[in-house]
C-alpha cells in the first residue's frame, strides 16, 4: 500500500511520536494550523470516516477517548478542537482515516 500514514505507522518515515497503542498512532503535525498539532490515526487502513463500517465503533470510540487522554497529556486544560476531514469537498489530504487534535491557544471561531 502506497499510504503515506500506513508508512508513517511502519517507522517507514520518520515521526515526532506523541503516543502508541495497539490499535493507534499519533504524531506531531508537521505543518501545524496551532502551537499544538496531533495527527492520530488507526493502525488499521481506513480511508476516510465515510468508509468506516459498523465494526469499527469499537475503534472509532477508542480514538475519541485517546484524543481526551493526549489532550490531557499535552496540558490542553483551557480546551481543543478534534477535527476530521472527509474527501475532497473536506480538504482530506491524506486517504487514510486521522484526527487533528488542535489547542494550546486561543482557536478561530470560524470552524467552531
């Protein structure tokens, strides 16, 4: 598979590493859109929140409370923002499911 997260992932290319578990990965954006940027993505290939299947709930659920954890970890008290861009019309840039854990400042209204 010619994913970029899937070799990301594998330690085929290199990352700031945030936090690893047996179903996910998360990493340092490396073109932060706030002081604090975490990409978190499952271990499994799915390309977008619109192809995950009812078997992933389990997972999916997994990745929400993993973003609370990070955000605590990461001093996020004041608040963040969980973000997922789904397809083109959603500037999804990378075809495998991730979630943006955006904070440690005061963050645009605009995409609240």
């Amino acid at each position: 598979m010619d994913c970029l997260f899937c070799k990301i992932i594998a330690g085929e290319i290199p990352s700031k590493k945030v936090y690893e578990d047996e179903t996910c990965f998360a990493f340092c954006d490396i073109a932060p859109q706030a002081k604090t940027h975490i990409l978190l993505v499952p271990k499994k290939h799915i390309a977008s929140l619109a192809q995950a299947q009812q078997e992933d709930a389990a997972l999916l659920g997994h990745l929400m409370l993993v973003c609370a954890q990070i955000a605590a970890e990461q001093g996020l008290d004041e608040g963040f923002r969980v973000v997922t861009n789904v397809g083109e019309n959603g500037c999804q840039s990378v075809r495998h499911l991730h979630l943006h854990i955006l904070g440690g400042e005061k963050l645009s209204e605009k995409m609240s």
